[in-house]
C-alpha cells in the first residue's frame, strides 16, 4: 500500500466483474475500495435477501440488519419461508439499495447464530441500534435470538461482493475467503 493508495492491507483485493460486453474497463483505473462497500454495507437500512425454495424457486424478502465484522447479521423467526429455505440451502445473496445508480450485491453462505456470546451480542444491539429512529421505534432483544425463542440470528459470510456507483467505469468485485 502506498501514500496514493488507500487501500487497507487487509481487506479484500479489488477487480473488475468477468463480464464482457457491457464496456466495463480491463484496467484497475477505478476500482472502488472496500472501504466504500463497507461504509454502504454499514449504513444500509434494508437488505433484500434472496434464498432458494426446496424446489429451486427463488424468495427473496426485506430485512433489516447489521453490516458488522464483514458479515451482515438479521434476524426472523425460524419458522418463515426465508429460514426453512436457509435450512435446506445456505446459500444466498442480499442486495442493498443506495440510489438508482448504486448497486451492491452480497453473495454467500448463511449460518442459523443463535445465542451469540454476549460481547457480539451488544455490538449487534448497537448496530440495530440505526433503527431506533425509525418510525418502528424498534429495539434489538438478543432473548428473541436464543435457541427456543422461536426466532432466529443469522449471519451471511460473504464470498463475492459487487458494487458500483457509475457503471460501468467504477464496477469492481471483492472475493473473500472468511
């Protein structure tokens, strides 16, 4: 990393999308940092999440959650079309809105988290805390994501992040290994 790069060692290598003929450069000019992503991520206030029925149909649902340590936690109950789809198939991909021109997509693999330790728990408490000012008032209770309550913790661990702002000059995925 230099002075003009500002980059953080650790955080995923930016690169162009394999796409071709959508005029997306074959140069790095322009990639976007994680930096970007993050800070999106972090302030997002809905995230559609898509899973895959048993049958190969797709669902996808509004979600509230917390962008926190490179993963996005939500919660639900355990009994809903999104958890019963996660528990035949983890995969999924969450997408999040900014503006018509901004896009960003979170393609991974989800794990069911019930009863986080309760460090993690009060970060989560914190992170949700974005929507406290929302009309909803509403106010994360980490009790709900206990085994037995009924509802459910998850956390999505991204392996393919896309994102761009002005596409397709600035198109650029992020492939993580965590």
């Amino acid at each position: 990393m230099t002075a003009s790069d500002p980059r953080d060692p650790h955080d995923p290598h930016p690169e162009r999308p394999g796409v071709r003929g959508y005029g997306i450069p074959e140069t790095e000019d322009g990639l976007l940092p994680w930096a970007w992503a993050r800070e999106h991520l972090e302030r997002a206030i809905t995230y559609w999440v898509s899973t895959t029925r048993p049958d190969g149909r797709p669902h996808s649902v509004p979600t509230w959650g917390v962008w926190l340590d490179d993963r996005l936690w939500f919660e639900g109950g355990l009994g809903t079309r999104r958890a019963r789809n996660l528990a035949a198939n983890p995969h999924a991909v969450a997408t999040v809105h900014v503006d018509a021109d901004t896009a960003l997509i979170v393609e991974g693999v989800v794990d069911l988290r019930g009863d986080p330790d309760p460090a993690l728990a009060a970060r989560l408490v914190e992170g949700f805390g974005k929507y406290r000012e929302t009309r909803w008032a509403y106010v994360a209770d980490p009790a709900n994501w206990r085994s037995g309550s009924g509802g459910g913790l998850w956390a999505l661990r991204p392996t393919v992040v896309l994102g761009w702002s002005r596409f397709p000059e600035d198109a650029t995925r992020w492939r993580l290994s965590r």
